[in-house]
C-alpha cells in the first residue's frame, strides 16, 4: 500500500473497505441466519437486527461502486461514455427491478421497514452489478478479469439473499448462499 502511487492508494483503500465490508456483512448474515434466538439473547430488538443488516451492507456497496467507477473512469471511459454506456443498462435494470417486485409475494406489507432497506438495495445492487460487467468487459489481465466476475456473481446470490429475505422463500436462499460463497473464491 505505501510503495503505491497516491491514485492507486485510493483504489486500494477502496478494496480494502469492500472486504471488510463484504467479511461484516457476512458475519452480520451469519448471526442472523444462525445465532439469532440460541446464544444472543440481548439481539431481540428488531431495529437493532435491522441495523445489524445495514450498516455492513452499506459499507461494501458503496466503497464498491465508488471501486468500481475510480476504475472505469480513471483508465477506460470518460464520465460522458460512462453515461452513454450505463443508460442501456439502467433502462434494462429498472425493468428487471420491476419484474421482480412485482412478482414477488411479500411477507412484510410493501412499504414496513422490513422491505424499506431491502427493495433499495436490489437497486443499488444492479448498479454494481452493471459496473462490474462494464468492467469485465474493459478488463486486460486476468486476476482482474477474476475478481470482476466474482463481483458479479457475489451480487447475483446477494439478489437472490434479498428475494428470499423479502418473501421467506427458504429454498431459494441456499442458492444465494451458493453464489456468494463462489464470488467470494473468484474474488
């Protein structure tokens, strides 16, 4: 880190806030999941579980797409063609985004504070998702290449985590499991 270039310092400290981030949301998910109701007794208050599940989450999302775009904007597309590029793809997401919620037979009303962090963060999700293949696609070396498709992957069990969480589809959240575990060892 410190016989890095200053820009290069910033990416990394960026990575570095994305694995810890990615290693507390995952040991937020596994309290939750696991622990919650056998050992951790004084975790019962519900907006405590809450912010168990979002402070972690928003840490990695956001040092991701911060990663994400330092990348792309420093060495492949300008802000303009990074525009140009994403439009297409934030078009495609909304309608996946749509198409999702609307099929998605919710345990929680729509609008509880169970669903109010978790529909956001399917949208943010896509975001990383979009820039993550965006930056596949630019990527030259290989263990780039590697961990830009572990980022994508990581974000489709993510996907698949919040589906579960939002309609209590238990099945589906062994595949999530899955494909996070798999983006992790890509990455």
């Amino acid at each position: 880190y410190l016989n890095a270039p200053k820009d290069e310092q910033k990416i990394l400290l960026c990575l570095a806030w994305i694995n810890l981030g990615l290693f507390l949301d995952d040991l937020s998910f596994f309290i939750l999941v696991y622990l919650h109701g056998h050992t951790l007794d004084f975790f019962n208050s519900k907006f405590f579980i809450y912010l168990l599940d979002f402070i972690p989450s928003l840490i990695w999302i956001f040092s991701s797409i911060v990663f994400l775009s330092k990348i792309l904007l420093s060495s492949v597309l300008s802000p303009k063609k990074l525009f140009k590029v994403l439009s297409p793809f934030l078009l495609l997401n909304s309608m996946i985004i749509y198409l999702f919620l609307s099929s998605t037979h919710y345990v929680y009303p729509l609008l509880s504070w169970q669903n109010t962090i978790r529909i956001p963060f399917i949208g943010l999700y896509f975001i990383i998702l979009d820039l993550a293949i965006l930056a596949l696609i630019y990527s030259k070396q290989k263990g780039l290449s590697f961990f830009f498709a572990g980022l994508a992957v990581l974000i489709c069990g993510n996907i698949f985590i919040v589906y579960a969480s939002i309609s209590q589809a238990h099945s589906v959240l062994n595949f999530g499991e899955l494909l996070l575990s798999l983006g992790l060892i890509f990455m």
